[in-house]
C-alpha cells in the first residue's frame, strides 16, 4: 500500500492523500470541475461530454482555467507549472463501446491529460487491449484508468498483457451507470486485493460508489483502496453542470438504499437501448420509476417523459419524471459547496475519522 502511494504521488505531483478522485460523470463533469478537484489537490475527471467531438473543446478550457489559475493564484491551488508543462493534470473518461478512438487519440495526443479513465467496451471484442495501447502511444504518461465491478473482470484485466494503471472497482451503491449485479467495496475491494495477492500481481485499487464525506474515504482506505471516488457528491458542487432542479433533488432526497434504484428504464425512456444487458444505472425513485413499477404501459410512460423534457427545472421531483441519477450516499449530502472545498471537507474528515477508529483499538 505505501508503494503504491508513493507512485501516485511521483506520478500526479500535484496531489494529497488521502487521494480524493472526482468521478468522469459524462454530461456533469466539465472542465470547471475537474480542474477544480485536481486543483484542490485531488485528481478531476471529465465526463466524455455529449459526443466525441465535445473532448477536444472541453480539454481546452481546462488547459485555458488552469493556466489563468497559475497566473492568478486566486484559488488553494496544488497544481505548478511543471505539472501543467507535464502533461495536463486532469483526466478524461470514455465509455468505449459509443466512444470515437480516432477522436479521442487525436484529442490526448494533443492535450496529453494525466489519465484516461476506460469503462464498457464492446462486448466480443478486443476495444480494451486496443484503447490501452493506442493510448499510451500517442501519449506514453497519459495513465490508464480501467472501471470495472467485479472480481472476475478486475482479474481478466490485471493478467492482459497491458493491464491498466489503476483498477476503479466502482461497488453496486454508485449513481449512473454500472453492473446491474453487484457487490458494494465492503467485499469487492479487498476480495479483489486478496485475489492479486495470490496471483503475484499488485495494481493500486481505487474504490467508487456511495461515498459521498470523509468517512467513506477512510472506510475504501481501510479497505485497501488507495484513493476515494466521489461523483453524486459533486453533483452537488457549483462547478457541476447540472440543472437546478436535478440539483435540487440531489439535495432533497434521504436514504438512498430505500430513494434509489438500479433500472435500465431511463434509458429505454431516452431512446439509448444500446448500453450492453449487463448494465443498468441507479437513479432516483420519481414518477417514472413509480409507473413503471405499477404496470403503466411503458408508451404511455415514455410520452410523460418526453413532455417532462420541455418542462426545464419542473421535470425533476418527488413525482417528476427525468432522469436523476445518484449513488446510495445522497442522504449524506445537504448543502452545495465549492469543489475545492468538498476535497478539502473529505480529507480533513478522513483524517479524523480513521484517527477515532485507532483510538477504539
């Protein structure tokens, strides 16, 4: 584990422990809000954006915020300019199986991000092998990011040829999308660190989904993770691009074992039906949801969802019907905040929580 601190550290220079990651939430995490994780000394992701060519514009600004940051200094900002002349140090994510590999190598070859975050790719299909090589490649200190939720496929993929830098084990509490069958990192995390242990194999792990403070951070640490993911938390940050009223939801709803819900309807409702089966996403109970589960024909609810688009901030509630997705920690979260602040609030209490649990020793 110090090792693989250690490496991080020598790799993202700008970063502290514990290592707060701000997850590549595909609309939600612009530019705005991974230089802001990544200058509160944490490692940002940009979600890939709406389409492929969203990546090159999106890097940027994030080039363009940093530099004016540096020459500013307005802001707690861990980055330098060596770091910034290293590479760009922020990530980017790709779902891969509807992502362009020719757009994004063009796009990191230029901007050359600190990381590239890999999640879904084609089923049959060589897609991982191939992103991970033409990626380093094009741009050799671009890390690569590998997401995956399961013991099996985090060992498929520590024993490529290629693997990944770092395995995300992303456990069933996450928002968004994500195995439709799962475990939460209480087991995941140090099943996985148990099963490359008894291969002989050592790749740092970081932990994804429903950790939303501090006291998750500590938890994935005592696990074995090396860093903490945190996305339906900066939903609720102002650098988000969200919609109010989503954001609104995101602050109103409590106990989100009981508020939140694993479905693929919101993606049949939108019209995507091309996520592979195995992939769900978990979202907030609303109106939606409540239809679907007493019956309502699924046209008649898909024409209820396609008004609730022309509505703006009135489609999102109790009883709205858009898409509002969230991990189970939403009832851990009650206020919007600065990103930069929500890194250092996590840390702090990662600190104080993993100090009160030695003194139980």
């Amino acid at each position: 584990m110090a090792s693989s601190v250690k490496l991080l550290k020598s790799t993202y220079r700008w970063v502290s422990t514990p290592l707060i990651i701000g997850a590549p939430m595909r609309v939600f995490s612009g530019p705005e809000l991974a230089t802001a994780v990544s200058s509160a000394g944490g490692i940002g992701f940009m979600g890939p954006g709406k389409a492929p060519e969203d990546l090159e514009p999106a890097l940027q600004k994030a080039r363009s915020i940093l530099e004016n940051r540096l020459q500013t200094q307005k802001s707690r900002l861990s980055i330098s300019s060596a770091d910034l002349e290293d590479k760009l140090p922020i990530g980017v994510g790709f779902q891969i199986f509807d992502a362009n590999l020719e757009v994004a190598l063009s796009s990191i070859a230029k901007h050359r991000p600190a990381a590239a975050w890999l999640f879904v790719p084609r089923e049959g299909t060589d897609d991982l092998s191939v992103w991970m090589r033409e990626i380093r490649k094009v741009s050799p200190k671009t890390q690569i990011w590998l997401q995956v939720g399961s013991i099996y496929d985090a060992m498929k993929a520590a024993k490529l040829s290629n693997p990944p830098d770092i395995l995300v084990l992303q456990g069933i509490d996450a928002g968004g999308h994500g195995l439709a069958k799962g475990a939460g990192i209480v087991s995941l995390v140090p099943e996985v660190r148990d099963a490359m242990r008894k291969a002989g194999l050592d790749i740092p792990i970081v932990a994804a989904g429903g950790i939303a403070d501090g006291r998750g951070v500590a938890a994935a640490l005592g696990l074995g993770a090396v860093g903490a993911v945190m996305g339906t938390r900066f939903l609720a940050s102002k650098e988000a691009d969200i919609a109010a009223g989503y954001q609104n939801e995101i602050l109103r709803t409590q106990d989100g074992g009981q508020s939140t819900v694993r479905t693929p309807l919101f993606d049949t409702l939108a019209g995507r039906n091309n996520w592979p089966p195995q992939f769900d996403g978990r979202s907030i109970i609303n109106g939606s949801t409540k239809d679907s589960d007493a019956g309502i024909p699924f046209e008649e609810n898909q024409a209820k969802f396609k008004e609730a688009l022309k509505q703006g901030d009135k489609g999102w509630g109790e009883d709205g019907r858009l898409t509002t997705y969230a991990g189970t920690g939403i009832g851990l979260i009650h206020e919007v905040q600065a990103a930069e602040d929500i890194v250092h609030d996590a840390r702090v209490s990662a600190g104080q929580a993993l100090k009160q649990a030695l003194e139980m020793l």
